[in-house]
C-alpha cells in the first residue's frame, strides 16, 4: 500500500502529462463526430415510438439539450488528455443530476442522484460536465459570459477546496461523510422561499403522492395505474406470468433484511412510464405494491440498463450485467443509498434496476435561478461531486493534482464556457434538422 506522500506524489506527476491549465482547451477536432449521429446511434435499441418525445424535450432549450447528450460530450471528453486519475465517475454530472432525496432514516441528504453512465474514469471528466452544465444554465438564464464563468469558477473551486479538505481525512470520516439538507442553509440567502418549498415539496414526494397522482379506481375499487400513453401506459409486458422470475431475481440482489421487507408487498398493477429527458425511449416500467393495506402503497421504478456511453472510450464495466453496474456504482458513490435499489434480467434478456419511484426525492429549478443563486448551488453541487470522488478514488493523489491554487478553477471554468458555445452550436444543429423534417420531434404531452 502506498503512504500517503507516495500517493501525492502520483498526482503531482501527472500534471506532467496533463497540465492544469491545459483544462481550458476546447477546439473540435475535425474528426469530431457529428452530435446527431452520436444520439441516433443512441437510439437504435430504444423504443421507436417514443423516440420524437426525445427528441421533442431536448429541443425545448440548450440545457434541455445538455442533459440528453451525455453520449456528445463523452466523445468530446475522450479526444482530449486525461490525468489516469480514476474515480467512480457519475457519468452524466449536470445540475439537474443533483438533489435530496431520503436516506433509510428518513434524513433528507443531498447527493448525486442519477447513475445511467456510471463508470470508473478519469475524475475530470464529471468536473467538466458539471462545470459546462452551470455555464450552460447561467447564459441561458440570460447572465453575462464573464457571470457564466464565475458561476462555473465557483462550482470548480468548490470541488477542489472540498477534495483537498478530504484528503487531510480518514478513511471512516471520508465514508460517512454526507450532507444533509439543513446544510442548504446558505442558498437561504438568495432565495429563501424557493429553497424552503423544494425541500417542503421534496418531503411529500412519497409512494402515497404517487398514487394519487398516477393510479385511479376501477370498476370494482381496486386501485390501478392510468392508462395515459404515451408518458404511462399501462402494459402486460410484466403481467403475473412472468412478474414471479422477475421478482425473484431483483429479489436476489437485496440485502436478507432487505428480502423480508419485500415479501410483505403484493403486487397490483404495472405501466410503462417515460422517465427524464436522456431516458426517454429506454424501457422503464413502475409498479404498484400493497404492503398492510390499500394505504401502505409502494411504487417500486423498474428502468432499462444499457451500456454507459463513458464504455466506449474507457474500461469495459467490470459488471457483464448493466443494471449491476448501475446499483453497484450508485452503492459506491452515494452516501446512503436507496433500501430497494437492485437489479434483475427481464423480457428479451434485457438488463434492468430497480428503485422506489419517488422516496422524497427533488431538484433544483436551475433555468429559473438568479445569478447569485446559481453560484451557490452550483458550489453545493461542487461540494458533492467531490465528496462522491473522495470515496471511490485515490484523493490524496487527485488534491496533489489539483493543488492549494486557482490553476485547475480557471482552466475549466475556460473550458465551460467554450463548451457552453459548442452545446449551443449543437442544439442549433437540432432544432434545424427538426424543422427540416429530418429529425422527428413532438412536444411533451
């Protein structure tokens, strides 16, 4: 095992290959692949029918657009020098992949909070993701290049400053290190109101919400799902034939205490759902579970696990199974994770997780965010991705690299705002093949 000064020493060297300040860079190679080419080759395996509502929700904005291509930017990421500094990457770290959600005590947390593209990787690589995400808000907000940079400078610096104080940390401290909700505290400065009604609307976010939301009564009194195709659609792709194996394999996956929960549910009903904006077109179904009663609902999310888009340029998942992946990466990098998150095979073989749908789950408004608030936020969300680091990689290696100064801070705020242009060349690029008749598009219903 290496001590701790060999450890640094690691980091240190790699700015040798890597400068800090070689970060800012971004011109597109002229073998840069063409964006809509990289998001058809996405789809070829999703459903066809719901693929112009994919399309439809990306075109909405370019932060809508941002969020839906994770695939763009991991190629442009990959044609650039990385540092071989490895974490348990999020893979898709923009703002919205941030937020609350409950642990098993029932605390509010907030973490990263979505692991599609989970994957070991060079830890600059969420940074740059998140930091592009923040420019990409602020200008479309309407802020000034020179805001849009500061409001990406705060969201780096968070990282660095919060990585380099878990260094100096033990390996417990570093493991149970979280941050609970009342440490939003700070963003109460620049709007108080917003922040107190996310985290109020959070807490109500239950299984009982969903149900009053998504499921009615039939002719008989059960409850049910709606029938609302295409974003619920209820289906008999999971009906009681094949539910019995698919049970028993998710339920496999859990923990023994975990498994004895399970058993005191029962099913009743199951929908397709369309989920997210990158998402859309994967299969994702919910399903309705009575535990006591009628009023002691659980509504599990059951989501389709393809490849990572990080896979094509990086390691091979160590996981043969994708949903595995997913639940193992999110095991990893979350401070307290979700008690009914596990993975299963399901209909043609394909790959799958599982997870409460709605567990006091929120996030943030970020299109609608002030100046001011946006910085703290996106210093919030700094602050998390380099906790989320800190436990899956070597952070003594990655503070030596990122160092006690400015440099790393600059050159990707640099490299943000210079991605924000070529985002929003991309989305250009979308919106004009949409009204060409090219690309097929439908608005959200």
């Amino acid at each position: 095992m290496l001590t701790p000064y060999e450890r640094a020493e690691t980091g240190r060297a790699a700015r040798k290959r890597v400068p800090r300040s070689s970060h800012g860079r971004w011109i597109p190679s002229s073998q840069r692949p063409d964006p809509l080419t990289v998001l058809q080759r996405q789809s070829v395996d999703r459903v066809a029918e719901l693929l112009p509502l994919r399309y439809g929700r990306m075109a909405v904005s370019p932060f809508a657009f941002l969020r839906g291509a994770a695939g763009v930017m991991a190629a442009d990421l990959a044609a650039q020098p990385h540092t071989g500094l490895t974490v348990q990457l999020c893979g898709d770290a923009h703002l919205l992949n941030f937020g609350v959600y409950a642990s098993p005590e029932r605390t509010l947390l907030f973490d990263v909070n979505d692991f599609d593209e989970t994957l070991p990787g060079p830890f600059e690589w969420d940074v740059k993701r998140l930091a592009a995400s923040v420019a990409v808000a602020a200008l479309q907000n309407g802020t000034s290049k020179a805001k849009a940079h500061r409001s990406a400078l705060v969201a780096t610096a968070s990282y660095r400053t919060s990585l380099r104080r878990l260094a100096g940390l033990g390996e417990l401290a570093v493991w149970y290190e979280r941050i609970d909700a009342e440490e939003l505290a700070p963003l109460l400065r620049h709007g108080r109101a917003r922040v107190e009604n996310a985290l109020a609307r959070a807490r109500r976010r239950t299984s009982l919400q969903a149900i009053a939301r998504l499921t009615e009564r039939d002719e008989t009194g059960a409850r049910r799902f709606v029938d609302a195709p295409p974003l619920l659609h209820r289906t008999a792709d999971l009906d009681r034939v094949n539910l019995g194996k698919v049970f028993s394999d998710y339920r496999s996956s859990l923990s023994e205490e975990r498994r004895v929960l399970l058993d005191r549910y029962r099913f009743v009903d199951a929908a397709r759902k369309v989920v997210g904006v990158g998402s859309v077109g994967t299969r994702c179904f919910v399903l309705l579970l009575e535990g006591r009663d009628e009023n002691d609902p659980l509504v599990l999310q059951i989501k389709e696990a393809g490849r990572s888009v990080l896979e094509e340029y990086l390691e091979p998942s160590a996981y043969a199974h994708q949903g595995r992946r997913v639940v193992a990466g999110q095991r990893l990098v979350q401070a307290a994770g979700d008690i009914f998150l596990g993975w299963m095979t399901g209909p043609e073989q394909r790959h799958f997780y599982w997870r409460q749908l709605r567990d006091m789950k929120g996030s943030a408004e970020v299109e609608t965010m002030s100046p001011s608030l946006l910085r703290e936020y996106a210093a919030l969300c700094g602050r998390a991705l380099a906790r989320a680091h800190a436990r899956s990689g070597d952070r003594v290696a990655i503070a030596a690299y990122l160092g006690g100064s400015d440099v790393f801070d600059r050159a990707v705020a640099d490299f943000a705002v210079r991605y924000a242009a070529q985002n929003a060349d991309d989305y250009a690029r979308l919106s004009a093949a949409i009204a060409a008749g090219v690309v097929a598009a439908s608005p959200d219903a």
